[in-house]
C-alpha cells in the first residue's frame, strides 16, 4: 500500500460524507486513510473529562474520541480494506489540515460542518485549503454519485495543467469517460491569425470557435498519449464558464478544475470560476494548484 489520502472530521453530517468519500479515493489509490480531527483546546484550567456532577460519557476528551471513532467506523464500512488510521491535532483546523496536505495524495473536507471545524462552510475551510494546501484538495457537496464521468475544466494554460493530468488519473481510477470542457467567449477568446493581412479584424466568427477547438485538443494530447484507456469527450462551449461548468456537474461524479487560470478560464482564482463552483456545483468538486503555486 502506497500513498495517503487525509480527510477531516468534525462530527458534522457533511464532514462524515466526507470520510466515505475519501475511503473510496483511498481503495482507488490503493493507499492509506488517515482521519484527522483538529482541536481547540479550552481555558487551560479547563477540564477535559468529565464534569464530577455529569455522566462519565461526558466531557470534551470523551467527545472528541466518539466523533473520531464514528468516523473510523464510517470509513471501515465504506472500504473494508483501506487501512484506517485517525490522529487529533492541537491546533487551529485551517493550520493542521494546511500542513498534513504536505504529506498526502488528496486532502478531502466537507462543504460545511461545525465542532472541531467551526463554521466549517464553502469561504472558509474549503476555500482556504484550495488556496493554499500543498496536494489536491476534493470538496464533497452533496452525496457523491457513483456513476457519470469526471468533468475537467480546461483552459490552456501551464497553471491548468495539473488539473488536467489529475482528472485524466481520476478518469483512470475510475474506469469513467473524461468531459474536458473549454468554455469561451469572444471577450476572452484569441483572435487567430485574420486571412487577409490588409484586413486585421476581419475574422469569420466560426474561426473564433475553430481556434477554441484547436486549443482544447493542444491542451489534452500529451495527457492521452500517457492515459490512452481513458475516453475523452472534448466539449467546447460558447458562453459563461461558470454556468457551463456547473451545468455539466449535474451529471458528473466529480468535477476537477485549476486554482488559477488564462484564456477560457481567465483570471481563475479562487473567489471566481473556482468559488462558484464550490458553492453551487451538484458534484464533488477537486481543486488543483499548480507546481508553482505550490511552492
């Protein structure tokens, strides 16, 4: 068994579809699931286990080990075989997560959540970690269907491309069609070369979208030759990104984008086409940085 992929608990209901999530991206991978839970501890005179006037099962120690033992349990009945392990971190949840990414394959967090991950909801965890975590980062929306293709937003560009090769190794994994989509308008489309010199703005408009094509199918030829199983749909669509991708999600078994991005995706930072997504996409939604960004 090889590589690891981190999901982190709070004891919310998305934060436990979360770890079912990330158990089968770990029986995918054929790697290890290690469940985190971060915690705040109290006032330093505090007291952890139970109070001397409540039950014995009370307490915040006693409660931290049910919710992260609920999550173990979650992730065992999802995929037995995954090897399972669950840690509790002292620190503050953005942190503790930021830095165990630097270790993992795929970091995996719910939309929303409360507890250890106070208003763990899409703005702030999730948006943070797909900012700034150091591996992918897989933020489950809403109960991940097994069924349809992976989406892969492309625009082109050298940012975007380790979504691309990402999506292209999900697509694998999954045994699934890959839909790599490129949306553009004429805003944000470049203009191909005009066929008359002496005319410089005189472009037909079907070789705006001709030039889109060409684009799409320069982005995707060295991933195919490196994953020729994998079917790919190439989708170009003239109009808004955003709509166009959260139309595709809808049914999609997870969608992969870039943090930043030029061209059909121009000026894709979190906070744009990326954020949208994260707050309206109908599936799991992948956020890929790019090696640079990384570092």
């Amino acid at each position: 068994m090889s590589g690891l992929v981190i999901v982190g608990v709070d004891g919310s209901a998305s934060s436990l579809a979360a770890v079912e999530a990330a158990a089968r991206e770990a029986r995918l991978r054929t790697a290890a699931l290690e469940v985190v839970h971060a915690f705040l501890w109290p006032a330093p005179h505090a007291p952890l286990g139970p109070s001397p006037l409540g039950p014995p099962e009370g307490g915040m120690r006693n409660m931290v080990e049910r919710l992260v033992a609920e999550a173990v349990e979650r992730a065992g009945a999802a995929a037995p075989e995954v090897e399972v392990s669950h840690v509790v971190v002292t620190g503050e949840p953005l942190t503790v997560l930021e830095a165990q990414s630097r270790a993992a394959e795929l970091v995996v967090v719910g939309s929303r959540g409360m507890g250890g991950f106070v208003g763990l909801m899409v703005g702030s965890t999730a948006v943070h970690l797909a900012t700034h975590a150091r591996s992918p980062v897989l933020v489950v929306r809403e109960t991940a269907r097994l069924d349809g293709p992976v989406v892969v937003g492309v625009d082109g560009s050298p940012a975007g491309d380790e979504a691309v090769e990402f999506a292209f190794q999900e697509a694998e994994l999954r045994g699934t069609t890959l839909v790599a989509l490129h949306a553009w308008t004429t805003w944000n489309a470049p203009l191909p070369a005009p066929p008359d010199p002496s005319e410089p703005y005189a472009n037909p408009a079907e070789a705006l979208g001709q030039e889109e094509e060409r684009l799409l199918s320069e982005a995707l030829a060295g991933h195919q030759k490196r994953h020729p199983d994998v079917v790919v749909e190439h989708k170009v669509v003239h109009g808004p990104t955003r709509e166009a991708l959260i139309e595709a999600s809808r049914t999609a078994q997870l969608m992969v984008v870039g943090a930043r991005g030029r061209g059909g995706f121009t000026g894709l930072l979190l906070g744009s086409v990326s954020q949208a997504l994260l707050h309206h996409a109908h599936c799991p939604v992948a956020v890929v940085r790019g090696a640079a960004a990384r570092r």
